[in-house]
C-alpha cells in the first residue's frame, strides 16, 4: 500500500493486492498531533485502460497535434513523447494528478517540419 502523495490533505491510495487493510492517518501541525484508524477492504478488479478517443493536426497559423484520453477515479496520468522508438528517450509533456471523475482530457502539442516523427505514450499510475 502507498499513499500517492502523503503531504497532500486530500490522497489517494494504491493497494497492490486485494485483502483488508487498517491505516493509521495522522496530522501535525507543529503544536497538536491527531490520529485516527480507518478500515479498507480491496476485493480484486480490473485496472481501468485509457483509451485515446481521437487525435488530429490542427491549428491556424501553426500545425499542432491534438489528442484526447480518457481518464479513470483513482489515477494520475503522464503524457509522454520521443522523437525515435530506435532510441526511446522519453520526456514528459504534460503531467495530470490523481483524477477524482471519469474526464476526458485534451492534450496539445506543436508539429514541427524539423523533426520526421514523434511518438507519445499515456502513462496511467
């Protein structure tokens, strides 16, 4: 189990296997400390894939490259990109936090002439 991000007020958790859980939350603020249990029950399911729903060249002035993905409750997503799968050194383009809804959401990026190619990946965490 972890915390997705724990200095946030409002989380989320990640539990690797289904089974029954007890945390122990605590805040501090530097002069009172409080705790509290909380009981998770995790049954097995399936992760939710995203699915990009379209992606097309736009723009007026300049080409950019718009794509839209869905996203599912509970996760965080990173757009990523290369320029070569030959050489995959991937790069992060946009980053979105852990997602309360189902959303779909739009990415953009400008086209340049001066590279062939450019591939892009969601990452789902």
């Amino acid at each position: 189990m972890a915390f997705l991000d724990p200095t946030l007020w409002t989380t989320g958790a990640r539990f690797s296997v289904p089974g029954d859980y007890v945390l122990k939350l605590t805040a501090d603020d530097g002069a009172s400390t409080v705790s509290d249990h909380v009981n998770v029950r995790v049954l097995p399911g399936v992760t939710p894939q995203p699915v990009v729903e379209s992606a097309v060249i736009g723009g007026d002035a300049e080409p950019v490259l718009i794509f839209k993905f869905n996203t599912a409750p509970g996760w965080r997503y990173k757009i990523e990109y290369c320029d070569s799968l030959t050489d995959a050194d991937w790069q992060v383009l946009a980053e979105y936090p852990v997602q309360s809804e189902t959303r779909l959401i739009t990415v953009s990026d400008p086209v340049s002439t001066e590279r062939p190619s450019r591939f892009y990946r969601v990452v789902q965490e």
